[in-house]
C-alpha cells in the first residue's frame, strides 16, 4: 500500500458501527443453531420461540458447543480479523496470520472424548493450523467472504481496497472460486458503505451487476427462484419466498451457494429499519447460516445503521462492549487513513 494512498470518501459512524456490529451480532445470534441442515430438527428447536428463534438455548450445532451469546466458528475468524486491523490500523499480514494461529490452536478445539468441543476448526482454519500457516487451494467455501466487515470499513474507497482484500483472503484460500466470490462480495459490501442514503439496495445490486458478470450471475440466481415449496410452513418465521430460495439457491458452506442465498437476504432488505427481521429469517434458513449471516449483518448493518440493531440483543452477546471498542478503533484508523497526504 502506497503512504500517498487515502480512503476517498467519508462514512457515516453509525453505517461504519452497523456494518461490524451488525455482522457480529448476528452470526452471535445465529450461531445456536449453526449446521442444522434438517427442518424439521430445527423446527423442534425453535418450537417454543419460533417468531424468536435468536440466541436459542441451549446450543443445538451438532458439530461444537459454544456459549449462547458467543460467535460461530465463521464468526470468531472475523472477531480475529478484527482484532489484527484495530491492533496494527492496517492490514498486517504476519501479525492477521499470528492472531489466527493463536487463537484456535487453543485447546477448546479439542474434541475430549465423546462430547462436542467448545469450539469448531473448519477446512480452512485446520489446513492452516497443521500447514503451520499455509492456505488451502481447493477450499470453494464461505470463509473468503464471511468476514470482510471490518476490512470494509477501514478501507472501502481506499484504491487499494481490493488488493488487500485479495492478500487477506489468500491467507487462508487460494482456490479460484473462492478468490472471485470473495472480490465480488467485497465490491458489493464496498458500495453498500459507499452509497448515498437515498440509494436502495435494488439499485447498488443492479449497478454492481453492470460491472461484475459473478454478480450478474447472482442475481440471475436469485430471479429465477420460484415459490413453490411449503418449508416456510414449517419454520413460521421464513416467507414462502425465503423457503424456495433456501431450496433453490443451497444452503450449504460451498460456493456459489452460501454467497447466493447471503445476496437474495440482502437484497430482501427495503428499508432503514429491516435489520431484525431480516436476521431472523436469516437465523432459521438451515445450513451454514453463520457464515451467511455475518455477510448479510454487514452489509444489513451498512444499510440501517447500529441503531437498528435491537438492545435486547446485544445485551445477549457476551463480548458485545469489547467489539464496540474494537469498532472505534477501526473507526479512529479510518479517519488516519482519510488525513493522509
């Protein structure tokens, strides 16, 4: 990155906030119910609370159990990713790679007997922790996009905001569909940030599909869903459109699958005060909902702000206080980048 190189446009705060904040608090309120591929399993879980299936207790994920009010495995590689850009005020290669070691090479990773462990390495984060830091190149998954909310808001405008997205990406990917999804999402977030408040994200989407044919190709994708299944009867807090597109578009952790269904609940969002209910039915649309969901709080959370996010709900997140001072550094970063001359 140049010294000479700026952030060329001013974000609000409370866009900035949204965008972390509402990535975070979100994959928290999803993660419960993290790969809960069956409906009518997850159907049982949120029996009782269906219209409020965030933060479902106890944690149903067959794969880990983590703390009610904690991230998701996805989750935690952003909080990582996070903590390095406000550490250093910049991308840092080798002090994001450390951080990542450190973090899970902990021992609540460690299956001990029969019991799930704490916590959950998925391909990627496994590959790089017995590589001893090396990325994988045929991994098409959901890591390359599920946590650029805090790249994005440090450097969306900046000139160089692609490269560097690409470098941390390579971190721990290298497989080709997971480099051009990851590009592509980090375009869409960019200019979600970027958008005057007047813009709706019908018309960000459409613009960016003039320049990028993967997004393009998309929202093809997302037209072409039909409503024609009956899961949202089941789970009452997904619309009879949600179902179909949890069907048609996959909701698995694979590529295009998880950035397809993460851009049609995206897309669903058409106005300034969407935030929750969106997330909810985000929550419940089976699968790998945690990394989808942390894409979709960025770019919900860029769209309405922080204030949208309810109080209710961070007072469920259990490192809530400390993200709000990882996101003022992030802030304060920012604003050193945009003073350079």
């Amino acid at each position: 990155m140049s010294s000479s190189a700026t952030v060329n446009k001013n974000i609000k705060e409370d866009r900035l906030r949204g965008c972390i904040l509402g990535s975070l608090v979100a994959d928290c309120a999803a993660a419960p119910l993290h790969w809960v591929y069956d409906a009518p399993e997850l159907n049982k879980h949120i029996a009782k609370h269906s219209n409020e299936p965030e933060f479902h207790e106890p944690f149903a994920s067959k794969y880990y159990n983590g703390v009610v009010g904690g991230n998701s495995t996805y989750g935690e590689e952003a909080y990582v990713l996070l903590t390095s850009l406000a550490d250093k005020k910049k991308y840092d290669e080798q002090d994001y790679k450390q951080k990542l070691k450190e973090f899970f090479s902990k021992a609540k990773y460690d299956k001990v007997g029969n019991n799930r462990p704490v916590g959950y390495r998925n391909k990627s984060i496994r590959h790089f922790i017995e590589s001893n830091g090396q990325s994988t190149s045929d991994d098409d998954q959901a890591n390359c996009f599920c946590k650029l909310a805090a790249l994005a808001c440090l450097y969306a405008g900046h000139p160089d905001y692609l490269k560097i997205t690409e470098q941390c990406i390579r971190v721990q990917q290298t497989d080709k569909i997971a480099l051009d999804y990851g590009l592509t999402a980090a375009r869409l977030l960019e200019r979600i940030l970027l958008a005057d408040e007047n813009q709706t994200v019908e018309q960000i989407m459409q613009d960016l599909a003039k320049d990028d044919t993967l997004f393009a190709k998309a929202l093809k994708s997302i037209d072409d869903v039909n409503e024609d299944n009956l899961l949202h009867e089941l789970i009452k807090v997904l619309t009879i459109e949600d179902s179909s597109a949890v069907l048609s578009l996959g909701n698995s952790c694979h590529l295009p699958d998880s950035f397809n269904l993460a851009a049609y609940f995206i897309r669903a969002c058409q106005q300034n005060t969407d935030y929750t209910s969106l997330i909810r039915r985000a929550v419940v649309a089976t699968g790998d909902n945690c990394s989808r969901i942390l894409f979709v709080g960025a770019c919900v959370g860029a769209l309405t702000g922080a204030k949208q996010i309810p109080e209710e709900w961070k007072k469920k997140v259990v490192s809530y206080g400390e993200y709000e001072q990882l996101v003022q550094q992030i802030i304060d970063a920012r604003a050193q980048l945009q003073q350079q001359k």
